[in-house]
C-alpha cells in the first residue's frame, strides 16, 4: 500500500490530537508508519512528536493541491499563463495581451495545463472541453 496524504477534518485541537493517536495506531498494526503530520490548528502540530511532524509547514501539498494552513484552504494553480497567448507571442505576465477571441488550441493548452488530481474543477473545466471539442 502507498499512502500520499491522509486528511482528517477535525473540530478542535483534543479531537485532532485523537486522530493522531489513533492513526498512528492503525498504521502501526498494519506494520506501516504514518508520518509527517500537518495541522491548520495553532498550536497542534508542536504537540506532535518531532519526527512525526511534517517537514515541509510552509508550503505544503495535499494529494499535490497546495494547501495554505493560516486560511485552511487549498488552492490550485496552472502554469498556463503563457500558453494562452497566440502562437509565437509570449505574455509579459499573467493575461497580458489577450487576444478578443480565443483559438480552440488556446482553451485546450489552458485547460491541459491545469493540475488538479481531485477533480475540484472539472465542473468547470468540462464545460470548455466539451466546447473546444464541438466548435
């Protein structure tokens, strides 16, 4: 078995502590070690066994969606600012000269270089697919 991530939605800090115990136990009978332990709660992941805390609290990922701990909140991000532009034109940043209308290769480079493992956005990225698809 290969686990990335395990997520627990938690009400407070004693029932996120309980958590921790008790899937450090279920993994530990399982003869697996749960590690890198990460919590949005101020406070909670000190309290966490140092080797058992995650390594990287500053930008960290949830099944490759970045996850900002101060707002609890994951954000998804595309590095397809500059394939958006018509071909042989580069952005100076972000949406920089957009054309009026976009070409079919436009919207599908865009759509093809957002990352998102969950699926958080494929009700609004169907839409554009199945549209590139039939105009």
């Amino acid at each position: 078995m290969y686990a990335d991530n395990a997520i627990h939605d938690t009400k407070d800090e004693a029932d996120a502590l309980e958590k921790y115990r008790e899937s450090k136990e279920i993994f530990r009978k399982a003869g697996m070690n749960m590690r890198e332990y990460l919590s949005s709660i101020p406070g909670v992941t000190e309290k966490f066994p140092k080797e058992d805390q995650a390594k990287n609290q500053t930008d960290p990922k949830i099944l490759g969606v970045k996850w900002d701990i101060v707002t609890d909140t994951l954000s998804i991000s595309t590095s397809a600012d500059h394939r958006i532009q018509p071909k042989g034109r580069k952005a100076k940043r972000h949406y920089d000269h957009l054309p009026e209308r976009a070409t079919r290769r436009m919207v599908l480079a865009f759509i093809g270089a957002i990352f998102d493992p969950l699926g958080l956005l494929s009700p609004a990225i169907f839409p554009c697919t199945i549209s590139a698809q039939t105009n």
